[in-house]
C-alpha cells in the first residue's frame, strides 16, 4: 500500500523549482498559478534567495505548487493514502481531490499571508530537537515556554515560541537531546501566536468548493482518517495554531498497511523521518526530475490500479 506524501515548510532549498520547469507543460502551469494568486512562483522558485523564500507568504504557495507539480509528474496514481506534514496537508488536499489545484493554491497564499502577518506581531521562531525522549523532552519544553509545535516521531521534536525562548533551550536542551537546529521558517507556526490567522482561514473557508477525498486522507492533528471534504477543511483551518502530530499519522499508516512511500518535491525530509520511525518500508523523495524513474517503479509495484 502505498503512502504519498507531502513536506512542509523549511524544505525549500534556493532553485530548487528549476529542474522541474523543463518538464513538459509544466513552466506554462506554474505561469499560470502564478496569475492566479498573484505572486511569481517561477522567480521564486528558480532565482530567489534563501531569505526571500523563507518569507512565509512566499514559502507556503511555492511548496504546494512544487508539490502538485511534481505528483503530476508521475502519471496516474492512486494512493493507499495520502497526508502531508503542515502547509503540505493543503497539497495532500488536493492530491485527495478535496480541493482543486488552483484553488488549493488560492488557500495557501491566504494561508501564507495571514501567518507572516501574525508572525510579524511578535519575533518567533521554530527549532528542531534531535533524540530524547518525548515525554522528558515535551515537559522540558513546556517549563521554558515553549510549544511541542511539531511531534515528527522518530526521536524529533520541533519546539516553538519566542527567540528569547528558543535561545534558552540552546542554552539548556532536555535531556537526551543531542542537538538543537533553528529551522528556515519565520514564525512560531503551530501555535497560540498564529491564532489571528485561524479567523481569516475560516473566511477563506466559506468560498471554496470542497469534494470529500477521493483516497484516505490522513489528518496532522490527530492522525486519523478524514472522510469528510469539510471536516479536512476545518481541519486545515485550526491546524495553524495547533501542533502538527505526524507520529500519529505514521501510525496510521502502519496501520492501514503502508509498504511504500513517496515523498513529493521538495523531498527529503519526510523520507527520512519515515527510514527511522518506518523501518523496512522503501521510500523514495522527489528532489529533482532524475528521481521520478524510482518512484514509479515504486508505485508500479505498491500502488493500486488508477481509477
């Protein structure tokens, strides 16, 4: 059974949208994105900096659009499931045809908007926790005042809040913990300090159509399978201020019998959280075009017919 997945934000990587866009049709569809929320996502996912695509409301829509590029890319498949780590889960959305592309795209620039501007009210930020244990890592956080804002599994713990907060637990990590790691994003996502951003989703919310998923749909904020087209959108509001529970939707997938799964572009991340928390299960991480071959051998042989 196959698993598709989508990373999220602290992926991208300067250029990484370049080797994509001489696919066939596909600078032609990012072109066309990029009108449709206006913003240039060819610019920023080919020329810009590292800083310029650490800017929330850039990141967020440039990583759904490489997602939905690359899944397509792949031809015709059909998930076991699908999920996706945060600002992936509206790139899963669609991928489950809960959301059209364009839309789903529309979604995500409000979404990136609305967070930088909650972000911008108070100087955050987020760090990643390597090894420890959850229970004595979580407790540790929460007396610093901080937030388990990402539980990645597999040793990983993402803490948020302040950078005076952040700086702290450089100063005094739990025990356990063998390094802390400041991530590429520009704000305390998945917590409190992004609760102005929840109202101006719930708005968004309204306008959109919305289809029930076409394939298992796994959720962030408790791992569980989401029928319902207006439960993941609901979903995908709150989620922005809660903490994203990948262990949990690792669990899922073990349970519903997961034997492969491929990550999206910009792969990497999840691939290999999924090597430690998933041992056994081959993985494949869409970086560039050059990994497309490996992941349809893959599908070839774990996914099911398409529909």
């Amino acid at each position: 059974m196959l698993v598709l997945v989508a990373p999220g934000q602290g992926a991208q990587t300067p250029g990484f949208l370049t080797p994509w866009l001489d696919l066939p049709g596909a600078a032609d569809r990012v072109a066309a994105w990029s009108d449709a929320i206006g913003l240039d996502l060819v610019h920023y996912g080919t020329k810009a900096d590292e800083n310029e695509i650490r800017d929330t409301a850039v990141a967020q829509p440039l990583l759904v659009a490489a997602g939905l590029l690359s899944a397509s890319a792949l031809g015709d498949v059909t998930p076991g499931a699908v999920a996706g780590h945060s600002v992936g889960e509206i790139t899963a959305a669609a991928f489950a045809g809960v959301l059209g592309e364009t839309a789903a795209l529309r979604f995500v620039r409000t979404r990136g908007l609305a967070m930088a501007d909650a972000a911008a009210v108070t100087a955050t930020g987020m760090s990643a926790l390597l090894g420890g244990e959850p229970e004595t890592t979580v407790a540790h956080l929460e007396r610093l005042g901080l937030t388990p804002a990402n539980v990645n599994g597999a040793g990983q713990i993402v803490a948020a809040g302040t950078l005076e907060q952040l700086a702290a637990l450089e100063q005094d990590k739990p025990e356990g913990v063998r390094r802390v790691v400041a991530l590429k994003v520009a704000g305390a996502f998945h917590t409190h300090h992004m609760e102005p951003a929840v109202a101006v989703l719930a708005k968004a919310a309204e306008e959109m159509d919305v289809a029930d998923p076409a394939v298992p749909y796994v959720s962030n904020k408790d791992g569980r399978t989401v029928t319902e087209g207006a439960d993941v959108v609901a979903r995908l509001v709150g989620q922005v201020a809660n903490p994203v529970r990948w262990d949990l939707c690792m669990e899922t997938f073990q349970q519903l019998g997961v034997t492969a799964l491929v990550e999206v572009c910009p792969g990497g991340t999840l691939t290999g959280i999924a090597k430690r928390a998933l041992r056994g299960v081959p993985t494949v991480a869409l970086k560039t075009p050059d990994d497309l071959d490996a992941a349809r051998a893959l599908i070839a042989e774990h996914a099911r017919p398409a529909v």
